[in-house]
C-alpha cells in the first residue's frame, strides 16, 4: 500500500528534518524549539473523538536518517488534512508522555509534489526497543499474520494485544525462577496493541477497528493490518489506516462429548462471582457480583446453560456468594435452576465456610451418586483468612456401589494487594501470595491423610490459582496427586487468559487410585476465549458464552468391572 495525493504549487522549506526532531533516542534532541518541517501526510486522526491530529512522515534517503525514525505526530485537534498530501508544519516540538511531537501547531501549509510513502514491515517476532523507537510514527504494516492474545481491552479502549502466537504462562511449563521470569518479559517485548486511532471508551459497542462479521476470540489471526506506529499510554500500537482483517481461527466449540465407557463426570467450574443478593429478588447490587436482578438472572441463564450442557454429575463450584446454606442462600439458588434431582453438600454445624466473601461448593444428582458420611472442611492455618476453606465429601455411584472422595479448593489469588514479605512477588513466575498457596497446599496434603479413607481414590477440583510447575502444585503432585489435565491434555491447555498469557488454574488432582478410573479431561473454552465484556453486557439471549471469566473443567469416570469398595 502506497499513500499519494496532488497538492498545491505553493513553495515550502523546512528548518529540520524529521529524523533530526526525532533523534536517536527515546526522547527528542530539539524539545522545547520551534520548528519547520516538511512531510506526507500518512495517517488523519485530527477528529476530536480519535487521536487529535495527524502524522506525516519523509521518504527514506532525504535526510541522515540511521536509527532515526522519518515519521512524526503532529497534534492538531480539527485541522483539516488529506492523507497522501505534502504539508509544511511550524510548532513547538515536544514530548507527551514518550511520543514526540508538534505541539503546540503554529502555521500549516500545502506543499507540491507529494512523496510516496511505503509501509514497513512490522513483525513481532522479531521487535527490539530499538528498532521501535526508530520507526515511532511511521507507516507499517504487521507481516506474520499475528494472534490475537488478549481482548481485555478491546470493547473499553478498542483495543487488541497481539503476539506472534498464543502465549502460554511461563511456569506451566518451566519451574518457578529466573528463567520462567525471563522468559515472562521476553514474551511482553512481542506484545504489541492494535488499536482503533480513537480516544473513546466504549460501552458494550463493538469499536470500528473490525469490520469483519463475527465475534472476536483470543486465538483469532490478524490477516492484514496497516497504519502508523505509535506510542501512547505506556504501550506501542498500531493506529490502523484500513480496516484491519482477521482470520477466524478458533471458532466456539461444541461441548466436549463423554469419553466411551463414561460411568460418571465431573465438572469444575470457577462462576466469576455468583452472588444472588438476598435471595428473593433484592439485595442488589451485591458486593462482589450482578448489579441488579436482571443482571443476576442473565448470569444464572447462562451459567445453567453452560452447566447443563456438560450434563455433570457432579459440580465442583467456586466464587459462590459465602451466604451459607439456606434456601436463599446462592448455592441453593443454583441448584434449583439446575433441576429438581440437584442438591448440594451441607457441612454440619456450619453456617458458612470461613469468612471470605466468596466460597467453594459441592451440588450433585442426587439420582447418579449419594454423599456418604458427613462433609468436612479445614478452617485453621492459611485457610483460617487467606485461601478458602476446601471442602471434602465422600460419594457413592448409583447402581455399582463405587465410592469416592472429591474436595473442591480456591487458593489465593495471585493479586498483590497487601502481600507482604514472603508472599510478595518474587519475580520468579508465581505472582503474589505463591508461599501462601503452597503452605495451604503442604497444609491440605497433611489435612487429607487424617480423614476417612475413600477406596475409590481421592479427587482434588478446583481454582489453585496456580500454573503447573509452581511450587503450590508441585507440593500435591509429591504427595502423590497427580495432576490429570497434563496427563490428558499436556502444555498447551488452558481454562484462564490473563496479561496475553494463557494457562491453567483449574485442576483435577488425582491419587492413585482415583487415577486409574479417570478416563478423560477435558477444557471447553466457553470462556477465557470470549471478550471480558459479554460478563457485564450480556445479550438477551442465553448462551454459555463468556459466562465466567474461567473455562470449565470436565472429568469423566471410566466403568469398573467390579467394584473398588
């Protein structure tokens, strides 16, 4: 793509080049100074609502130009330009916030013979800080066909953050340390935002960067993008000057069928905060969930559909509302919109587990299994105020007489407020609170020796917040707890898409027992894939998609020819 336009006859000259304003450095050599300066016009954002003015840019070998970028952004909110034509611009040259520009504008003019200006390629894979800053504000055009790793941002900002590829955590595959944190920030060096050239939020409106038909999802491919390089708010983009195309290749999955000779599935499922206010239609908004009761009932909708749609016979839930066990309670809700063979474990004598806000669960068909004793869960040490308290119930299987125990967790998260000493991050891959995920983990490995033995094996479910080589998962995996989603998946699963990286926090922790009559595992990526704001803008319609911010987790059982106990 090459940008041209006649222009006027009217004479221009320049006091400086564009590269000499630009430098060979992250900042200009000329801040402060008045200047003049000549360029093509590749890019118009000049609109109030976009980026409030324009760039332009010189051909190469007009000036000395080595590690010197040609292109410049000139801030002129309202002025009226054409892409492709020649202008002269007299301002101030200044820098905001590590861009460097022409602000304030003095006096802008029409030029004759218009340059031709050539995109150049930009590929991820191969960007240095360097090579950046020497093309700031010049034409280029993403070369790779990159992935769309991140849509956090793109219904707020309209913007997209792109990789070479999808990026998975670095210590899902590395142990934690120096390396899996190097390998951290080399994969940010490739992170690169395509934006939309605007400075509008948005609320729920798709932003104008796509115009291909079809709802964005991580994993998506950018198929062409052109536009100028730019830097704002901390980051480099691409202001795009087309509409950028993509390729669709992670279409929304169809929900994974059961593994032959299934006798029974499992599900965990992380619900992104399901508060049900009071219980009966008030209480809203809610501390940490729905803002109002038609936000909450399109949040139960969608959970129950995607729910129902695994046909579980067991459901391991985390981010319930901790409002106890009543009927108004927000386990009780759910089970009800599940259908009338669905209960759920009550631990004796407690009203709630721990004092967290949010809480673990466990709801069954009462047709397919039956609880067996009573339910127990830990409530002293890390449990007693950081991780949530576990809960652990014994089940016996309709019409085979197996047993088996399941405990379902949600350890702490890995977000660093008040972390302190030990638990701070460490810059090893673990984010914050990793010694406190791992003393909760060694505390529950002792904790699961001291309860009734269940012949059929042991099942840990649940959120460990934790990717697999950390040090919370490796204390189960050495106490004998083998971790089934790389067994039945490997490296490249992933239920969680957080900072462009994904990986697992969900597991399905097994004994040796419960291992040899596990006969799948499988993630359905309703979820992590989908744009964040499906969760607060949610169509009227019912549909699985983006109905929490984790994928789901689906074990199924193999048949026994005999039972275990």
């Amino acid at each position: 793509m090459a940008l041209s336009l006649p222009a006027s006859s009217l004479a221009c000259s320049a006091s400086q080049s564009i590269p000499a304003i630009q430098g060979t450095y992250d900042r200009s050599p000329l801040v402060g100074q008045e200047v003049r300066v000549i360029g093509t016009v590749t890019g118009d954002f000049s609109a109030r609502d976009r980026l409030g003015g324009f760039f332009i840019e010189t051909p190469p070998g007009s000036a000395p130009e080595e590690n010197r970028s040609r292109g410049l952004f000139v801030y002129a909110p309202g002025h009226q330009v054409q892409v492709g034509e020649k202008v002269e611009v007299s301002g101030r040259v200044r820098e905001y916030h590590g861009l460097t520009e022409i602000s304030p504008l003095y006096r802008l003019k029409t030029c004759p013979s218009p340059a031709q200006i050539s995109p150049v390629p930009l590929d991820l894979a191969t960007l240095t800080p360097a090579w950046l800053e020497a093309h700031e504000g010049m034409l280029v055009q993403l070369s790779g066909q990159p992935t769309v790793v991140d849509l956090s941002d793109y219904q707020r900002y309209g913007s997209l953050l792109l990789a070479p590829g999808r990026q998975f955590a670095p210590t899902q595959s590395l142990a934690s340390g120096t390396a899996a944190y190097q390998h951290g920030e080399a994969q940010r060096r490739q992170q690169f935002l395509l934006d939309d050239g605007s400075q509008q939020t948005f609320a729920g409106q798709a932003p104008a960067i796509v115009e291909d038909k079809g709802q964005l999802r991580v994993g998506d491919r950018v198929l062409s993008a052109t536009g100028i390089l730019d830097y704002r708010f901390g980051h480099w983009r691409l202001q795009p000057v087309t509409a950028p195309h993509f390729s669709r290749d992670n279409p929304r999955p169809a929900p994974p069928g059961k593994a032959p000779g299934t006798r029974l599935r499992l599900v965990s499922f992380n619900l992104e905060n399901f508060f049900n206010g009071d219980g009966q239609g008030g209480g809203f908004p809610t501390a940490r969930g729905a803002d109002t009761e038609q936000a909450y009932q399109r949040q139960l909708a969608n959970l129950r559909t995607a729910i129902r749609s695994l046909s579980p016979d067991i459901l391991g839930a985390m981010e319930l509302e901790n409002d106890g066990f009543g009927e108004h309670s927000a386990i009780a809700d759910l089970a009800r919109a599940l259908g009338p063979q669905w209960a759920y474990v009550k631990p004796s004598g407690l009203r709630s587990l721990g004092t967290d806000m949010i809480t673990v669960g466990l709801l069954y068909r009462r047709d397919r299994v039956t609880p067996v004793g009573q339910a127990r869960t830990l409530l002293s040490g890390p449990f007693s105020e950081l991780s949530r308290p576990p809960l652990w119930q014994r089940f016996r299987v309709a019409g085979d007489g197996t047993s088996f125990a399941v405990v379902v967790n949600h350890l702490k998260s890995r977000l660093c407020r008040h972390a302190e000493g030990a638990n701070r991050d460490r810059h090893d891959g673990q984010g914050c609170w990793s010694a406190s995920r791992a003393q909760a983990a060694r505390y529950e490995v002792h904790w699961l020796k001291t309860l009734p033995t269940a012949k059929g094996g042991t099942l840990i479910l649940g959120d460990l917040n934790s990717y697999a080589r950390e040090s919370s998962i490796q204390a189960f995996v050495s106490a004998g707890y083998a971790d089934q989603v790389n067994r039945f998946i490997g490296p490249k699963a992933y239920s969680y898409v957080y900072d462009g990286r994904s990986g697992y926090l969900d597991y399905a922790l097994a004994n040796s027992r419960m291992a040899r009559q596990v006969g799948a595992v499988a993630e359905w990526h309703i979820d992590a894939d989908e744009d964040p704001v499906l969760v607060h803008h949610r169509p009227a319609s019912v549909q699985p998609w983006r109905a929490s911010d984790h994928d789901p987790l689906i074990v199924d059982l193999k048949r026994r020819a005999s039972p275990i106990d």
